[in-house]
C-alpha cells in the first residue's frame, strides 16, 4: 500500500505550473521525423505527407479508474498511456505520439507527478511514441489523467469495427479475465487492509493477475504478426470492457449475429486459480471482466491455417448472417443470449 | 445562478456510457474531407495529405477553471473548445477536430451533460470544426472536461514562439482585462448571494466583461485577416494568462528582450469602468489578468503600415536584441520590470 502521509517532498506550489511542465519534459527527445514540434508551444505539430492519422483519448479519475491505495503511480502513468496505444493497434495502426493533460489537487508533490511521469515515458520508450503536448493543472480533488494519442496507417490497412461478414471466424488475442481476476484480489486486500488497521496484503503466487491489472500491455505484437503472415482482419477492436460487450459492439457495427464458444475462450491458469478462490466462474471474468487490453478480431475462413498457426491468437466462434442470433455455446452444449454486462466505467448509479 | 437543487431530470445511471455517447453524437455530421471517421470506433480517422498537422489539449477542472455557480453549462461547453481553437490559432493554423472526454459525478444529469455538449457543438458550428470523437466517464466529485483539437496548416505559414527578431513590432488583437474584471464581478456577486441567503445578482450593465469571461471568441478572424494583408507574424502565441506573462514566454523563447508601453495596451472603456469601480489600475487587469484568448504577436518593421490600418490589432511595443531589458514604459515615462504575476491555473498554494 502507498503511504500517502509523508511530508518530505516537493509541493507542487513551489514549482509553478510553467516550472512543473519544463521540469517533466525537458529531457524528452522526439523520436520520430512526423513529430516537428513538440511540448513547448501553443500546439504540436505534426507532419503525415501520405499516411492516414488517428486519434484516440482517454480520461482516467482517481476513485473510478484507479486507486493510488493499491496502485503505484509509475503503474499508473504507463497503463494510462497503454490504454490509448491499444486503441490505436485497434485499427491496425501504429502510434506516433501522445499528449498528456493532468489535474492534481494539493495532495500531490512534485516527485509523485515524477512518478507518474516517469510511467507515461517508460510507456512512450516501450512502444516507441513521442510524447510531444500537454497541460498540467490543478484540481479541487484528486488525479485525473487525460490522455490522447496521435497514430498513422496506410489508408488500406485501417481496420474498422464494422466490417465483420458471414462466416469470418472470431479471434481473440491472449487470455481473458485476468484483469478482472487482479483487481478483486486487490480490492479484498485493501479491504482487510483497511478493517484490519494496516495488516501487510499478501500478493504471493498472484503475480500474474496483479500485472496484468497494473500494468497492462497493448498488442503491438499483434498488429506486426498480422503484417507478417498477411492477414488483414475484417474488423477489430480492443478488449477494454468485457468480450460479450465487445462482440456485441462488433456484432452491432457489422450488422451481423454470431456463435462463440466457453471452451474456446482463452483463460490463463493462475486466473482460473484466483477465479476458483473467488468463487467465479473462469469464463465469467472473460466474457465481464474488463480491462485485458487483448485484441477481439474477425478474419475471412481462408485465413484459418494461417491463424490457427499462430499461438497468440484463439479462434472462438464465427459470424452469423443473422443478426438475431448471437449466443455463447456453452460446454454442455447449450446456448446463452450473450449480454453486455461489461465492466461498465459509468458507475453512475 | 443555477440551481442545483432540481431532481427531475434523467439520471446518467439511466441512460449509461455508450448510450450517453450515442445520444451526444448521433446527429454530429462530419464537414470536413479531412475527417475520414468520426465517433463510434478505437479512434478517429484523420487525413491531411499535404498539410502538417496541429494537436493541443486542454484540461479544465470544476472549481479550478470553473464555478457552475455563475457558469452556464452551455458557456461552458463554448469556452471549453474556444479556448482550444486559439491554441491552433495561436500557431496560424486552422483547427478542424477536436475530441472531447467529459468526466461526470452523480450530480449530472442527461439534461445538464446535454447542455454542455450543445456549447461544445455550437463552437464546432461558429468555427467550422468536426468533433470526431471522445470518452464520457464518472468521476467522484466534479467535472472535469478534457478537450484536444486538430488543426492543419502549410509548413511555410505555421508561426512559432521563438522567431522574434529585434526591432519587430509587438502587437495584440482586440483589448485585454475584460476576462478578469468578468470574473471578479461574478466572484462578488456569488459572495454577496451566499452572504445573503440568495439575493439575485445584478448583472445590468457589465455585459461585456461578462461575456468575456463566460464566452471568450478565439480570433479566427485575426488569422483571416494576416492571410489577407499578407503579413506572416514572426512569433506569436495567444494570451490565456495575463500579457506580462505571456510576452516573458514570447521573449525566453525568442532569446531576445522588450519594451512595452503601457499607454500602449488596448482596454475596453466598460473594464475600465468595472476596473474603477475595484479600485484596480486597468492596465493592471491587461497585464495580470487571464482568459481573454487575444493574440500577442511580433512582426517585422516594414510591416508597420499594413498592421497599423487594422483596427482591430494595436502595436504595444517592439523587441529589443538585449535579453537582459523586458520592460513596461509607464504612462510618467517611468520604467518597470516586466514580472510574470499572470493569473496561473496552477493554484496548488
């Protein structure tokens, strides 16, 4: 757990908004030739003479997205910026660059904003983004992180949700539900944490789940392995609520119905370990559990030996022509209307 | 003021995030070839064969940025993405998207999410700009809006921060102060309602610095009217603090120093009468004050005749070679520091 009671940093008011900024960025080098300008002027600029760009953001507040009880904030700034790059990979795209607006209340000193910064550019390093605009201000309570990410593809290889046709085969990268299976554990612990006046949580044997919550990675691999074996998908899309809600989307975008099938969806052993200690069902964390950051994805049935070659990548189902029919086959072999009980970030009720 | 009390409205709980999002951008129709694909996938899709590319972000937080005490929401919404478009102004570049991430705590509803969305589309409408996509999420107390915009220039017109040169002539659009004066008076008037158990404010009289504050236009025109009399600014930057801070930032960027002259600077007759009536020094409101998103600019000295003609820019000063004197000439022809005392959103002490 974060001990958020000591008094020995830097308060941000001793810096300044302008001192805060230069301190976090001064040191950053743009790596790529289509970042001209970056942090330090009214705008970014930007320079694609023949690709297409895409745009993606993301809003990330403290209570709903995450707690800084059980999350480290270098955790934090690096599964933000990860969370737009797969929204980018989504449309078999490549992110270039990234902006990054921040609100911090009086809690927060100078060397955690570090932190946080210091998870954002690991990110950046990692999946090689220039991190090139921002806005750093402050709020009455809490962190919010806002973050937008700046991508480009060949016009021809954008891949959209809505393209989805009969008889493609459903893939899905990965295993599911161990995200899911992360934040329970966490949030039990916090809850003995808390009614126990601070007893140590015990995370051992949980590492898995507990990274695959925290620091969740996007499927850069993905989009180059489809590259190399040449297979364009029909449609895609990431896995940031849960798969039923995803297909479903999917599903609702190509106007088309589908089969998918319990014992084909993908679930990693030590979250079956951690669903079965929770009393869930495995498939359960998949199909509402949220957050994985896999890929869901459907190809046309000529690709299937170049798919099923390829172990990062589980076929489930398929597409229907009917749109009234879109069913998880259970292992008895009986039938469920897929629902989107999906990890719903609007927890407004 | 508004009134927050009102419980007939559709709970966001309702209506849930995909449906909210549906319900805000259903209508939204695209204007630009440039937008390739709007809301409803991973990201939105951009294309800009020969241009290069703007990106700036803004952050603005409840009680930070903005009291829903004396800010409607639709002003809001229009302020939110105004102050977007000066940034691309700002770089002499034309914005044309902009995405928008809302966080929302219980106490929106629909109808009031509804109204800020509409002040959001109406900027879009007045500026010519497509919103092409977002996030809506819930946060534990506020709001917080999150705005980046899109904006496209040739390489040869974008003008920087740092191209001042000696000699040039400083200029600004319009007149300052009138923001802060709007805001002061809405300061008072939400005190005295407070203190006295909800008096009605009474507003006759200060409509200009009002609006001002509570909806600040971005100076399309300005960039029009350069085009036009065929003036390329040198450097140039909008002015969201005050102008002594923002022409310390023109001149650090610049490497170079300044004379400024306080008889110079442009003040509505109607701040100066609210100033008065403060007991502040008009200049002082121009000087420190923020949020009137004019434009602070330098161009060369053969282009004084073209710049002197247009009524709506007036020449404050010139940029000296000696980095050392960034000065304010007094109307008593006295001399003065120029100190960056702006009004900074980074409240953190």
């Amino acid at each position: 757990m974060n001990n958020t009671g000591e008094n020995k940093f830097t308060p941000l008011s001793e810096i300044g908004e302008f001192g805060l900024i230069k301190h976090l960025t001064e040191n950053i080098e743009l790596k790529h030739s289509s970042s001209v300008k970056g942090v330090g002027d009214d705008a970014a600029v930007l320079y694609y003479p023949e690709s297409q760009i895409l745009v993606t953001t993301d809003l990330l507040t403290e209570g709903i997205h995450f707690n800084l009880m059980y999350t480290p904030l270098k955790h934090l700034g690096y599964k933000a910026a990860v969370v737009n790059f797969s929204d980018i990979y989504a449309m078999n795209a490549v992110p270039r660059q990234i902006v990054v607006s921040l609100a911090l209340s009086k809690k927060f000193s100078l060397e955690w904003v570090e932190e946080l910064y210091s998870g954002i550019l690991l990110a950046c390093e990692k999946y090689n983004v220039d991190l090139v605009g921002g806005d750093t201000n402050s709020s009455l309570t809490g962190m919010t992180i806002s973050i937008t990410a700046i991508g480009e593809a060949k016009k021809e290889d954008i891949v959209y949700r809505n393209g989805a046709k009969e008889n493609d085969l459903i893939c899905v990268t990965g295993n599911l539900g161990a995200a899911y299976m992360g934040l329970q554990l966490l949030e039990r612990e916090l809850r003995i944490y808390e009614s126990s006046g601070g007893a140590q949580p015990s995370f051992n044997g949980y590492d898995y789940v507990l990274e695959r919550q925290l620091k969740p990675e996007a499927r850069k691999d993905i989009i180059q392995i489809l590259k190399e074996i040449e297979v364009k998908p029909t449609a895609m899309m990431d896995i940031s609520d849960g798969l039923s809600s995803e297909i479903l989307t999917l599903c609702n975008q190509s106007d088309k119905g589908c089969l998918i099938f319990q014992n084909k969806i993908p679930v990693d052993t030590d979250t079956i370990k951690v669903a079965d200690e929770f009393n869930i069902e495995p498939s359960t964390c998949a199909l509402n559990g949220g957050e994985d950051y896999e890929l869901l994805f459907t190809v046309n049935i000529h690709d299937y030996d170049k798919i099923a070659s390829c172990s990062k990548i589980s076929i489930i189902g398929h597409i229907l022509e009917d749109v009234g029919i879109r069913r998880l086959v259970l292992n008895d072999e009986s039938e469920l209307e897929l629902k989107a009980m999906g990890w719903n970030a609007m927890k407004m009720d």
